[in-house]
C-alpha cells in the first residue's frame, strides 16, 4: 500500500516542481504585467488544486501521507476554483488585442469567488442537505466555471486566421488541447460527477491522481515552449505603432513587397472588400500566404489582419466624418462603404482607435471648422 501512496506522492511533487517552473517561466517573459500576475495565479491556483486534494480525500489516504490544512483549506479552495475565470481573462488579453474584458464576465467570476467560499462562510449551516443550497454553493459555480472555460475558448478560437504571430496561432492549438483535455475533464469530474455521487468514493481519489498524471505532459510541453524565444508574443507583447515609418531601412525585397501591401490599402483601397481576409489579399498580390503574414507583422508593426483593416477603413471613416460637405452622410452608409458589414463591429473598431464614438467624432471635428470659420483674420485688418 505504501508503495501505491509514494507514487501518488511522486506525481503529486513532479506536477507542482513543473508548475513552479512554467508559472517562474512565463512571468518573467510576459511584457504586461497583467499577463504576469495572471499566469502566476493560475499556476498558484493549479498548485492549490494538487496540495487541497490530499486534504479533501484525506478519508482514502494512509494517515502518513495525509495533508490537513486546517483554516488555510478555504484560501486554497478559493484559489482552486478561480483557475476558470482567471484562465478566461488571460485568454482575453493574450487573444483580444485592444479589447477591453466584458464587465458582466468579470461580475460573473467575482460572484463564483463569493459562492465558493465567503457566502459558504457567512450562510452557516443553513439549507444543509437542501436543494436549494447545492444550486447556490455548487451547481451555479459549477456552471459559472464552464462558462468561463466557453468563453476562453471561443477567444482563443475567433479570428486565428486573422493571427500575424506565427507562434501565436500555434500557441492556440497547444492550449485548447490543454483546455479540453485537463481543465475541463478536472471540472467535470471532480465538480459534478463526484459531488452528485456518480463516482464511486474508493475511486475518486486514483481518479485525481490520474488526471493530475495525465496533466504532467502538458505541463512538460508548456515548460518547453515557455522557453522559447516567441514566448513574450504568445503572451501578448506590447503592441507596436499602427505602422513602420516610411524611412526604415529594409531589405531591397522587403521594400519592394511591403511598398505593393501598402499600396494595395493606400491606392487601391482593397481594405473596402468586405469580409477580406489574408489568404485573399496573398492571391491579389501574388505572395505566399506565410510571406504576407510576416511582412504586415513585422514591417507594418500589426499583429492582427482585422487591426490592419480596422486602421485603414475607420482612418477612411473618420476623414468623411471631418468633411462638412458629408455632415448628411449617416454614418452606417460611410462603415459600409469603408468595408464593415454591420454597425457594431464599426463601432468597437471607432471607439478603440479614436477614443469616441463616431457622432462624438463627427461632432467635435464640426465645432473645430466652425472654431476656425469664426475666427478674426487679424492679419487683414492690420494697418500697412
């Protein structure tokens, strides 16, 4: 039997060492300190997840290799179950360039944080045994938790083809392989199959042991490629300026190829072609898909196709909404015309760019004509 229990031990410190490891790793190379602090949580928290275990299985555990936490069990608790959301908002930043979280995602996971703990802490022994509280304390968190995962995904998984960064778009695979395969078969398992009672007791903890061991590839290869030289782009370098200037020395091909990118926005205004995407502006200009990529990411200063599109059709939009003989212009007929096919993709795109809304924009650029109309030309009435 102490064999059995020293190999659990084993699995158990060879998981914490790598997460120790990957969360010292990635920290010290993301460029946001936002992107930082949450790789560290969610390594503190999947830290928490392996040391609580020993504790909340504790019945099925020799006493030599139990772990009792005693009042410290709840901090680990809280911690455990704020991988989801934490997980979901480093996603957000790592994949939604520019874009600001959803409040109402962020009030979600703060609520989870307060079902999981405090309300736990501050309703006592009320409901015991109910419905009612199982809902309250552990079905809506565990929904709450799956949602998050939703969510995290669909950013990880939106717009990967628009994705400049090569390692990037790799990144995506690795951590929805990761996703699917561990955290959500952990939640799964652990939140509802052993808290509704469809798992056996004797099994629950070799189940744990087994998803923490089936965990430790994962963790090797987010450890190998932690150490790659790419690794501060997957975790969402600090963006570059929306374009390279113009006097930048480059390789005569390089020029030559990034002239004819931005000729084809700046002249032809290929940017109007609603829906284009970076494969159709390689077969327009004649250039490996893989090429063009790199050329806008690297000489354009853009890590994303649709932030190159959105630079070039709100920098058309905002110059119509400046011109006073296009004050009758809705603004719906100048998005349509720059590219977009609805109003609310235009709007996001407008306000991050601009720092307004299109109206505010059209707005203030007219009291500055009219500013400017009515100022006295002090010059013509100055005796000669």
């Amino acid at each position: 039997m102490n064999d059995i229990n020293l190999l659990y031990v084993g699995i158990d410190g060879a998981a914490v060492t790598v997460m120790l490891l990957v969360a010292i790793q990635l920290a010290r190379q993301a460029p946001d300190r936002w992107v930082a602090f949450l790789v560290a949580f969610i390594m503190a928290g999947s830290i928490s997840y392996v040391i609580s275990a020993r504790d909340d299985y504790g019945m099925l555990i020799d006493a030599p290799f139990r772990l009792d936490l005693g009042s410290l069990h709840p901090l680990f608790n809280l911690l455990r179950n704020a991988i989801s959301g934490a997980f979901m908002l480093l996603c957000h930043a790592i994949f939604r360039d520019g874009h600001k979280p959803p409040r109402v995602l962020i009030g979600l996971w703060l609520f989870q944080l307060l079902a999981e703990e405090p309300l736990d802490w501050l309703i006592g022994d009320w409901g015991s045994g109910t419905v009612t509280r199982t809902l309250l304390l552990e079905a809506l968190p565990s929904v709450l938790q799956i949602t998050f995962g939703v969510f995290a995904l669909y950013w990880m998984l939106a717009d990967r083809d628009a994705d400049l960064v090569g390692s990037r778009r790799r990144a995506r695979i690795l951590i929805v392989t990761i996703v699917a395969v561990q955290s959500v078969l952990s939640l799964m398992l652990e939140r509802v199959a052993f808290q509704l009672g469809w798992v056996p007791l004797d099994w629950q903890y070799p189940i744990h042991v087994m998803l923490v061991a089936l965990g430790l590839p994962f963790l090797g290869l987010l450890l190998f490629a932690s150490m790659s030289p790419d690794t501060s782009l997957v975790l969402g370098a600090r963006r570059r300026p929306a374009s390279v200037p113009a006097d930048r020395s480059l390789p005569p091909r390089e020029a030559t190829d990034t002239a004819r990118v931005r000729s084809a926005f700046e002249e032809e205004q290929i940017y109007r072609q609603a829906g284009l995407t970076v494969r159709e502006l390689a077969q327009h200009l004649a250039l490996p898909e893989y090429r063009l990529r790199n050329l806008i990411h690297e000489h354009m200063g853009f890590r994303n196709f649709n932030a190159l599109l959105h630079h070039y059709r709100v920098g058309e939009v905002s110059t119509a909404l400046e011109d006073p003989a296009q004050n009758t212009t809705p603004v719906l007929t100048l998005a349509l015309c720059a590219g977009y096919q609805s109003i609310n993709p235009f709007n996001r795109a407008f306000r991050e760019l601009k720092g307004m809304t299109p109206t505010e924009y059209r707005r203030r650029s007219q009291l500055e004509v009219d500013s400017s109309n009515s100022t006295p030309d002090t010059e013509s009435g100055a005796l000669t």
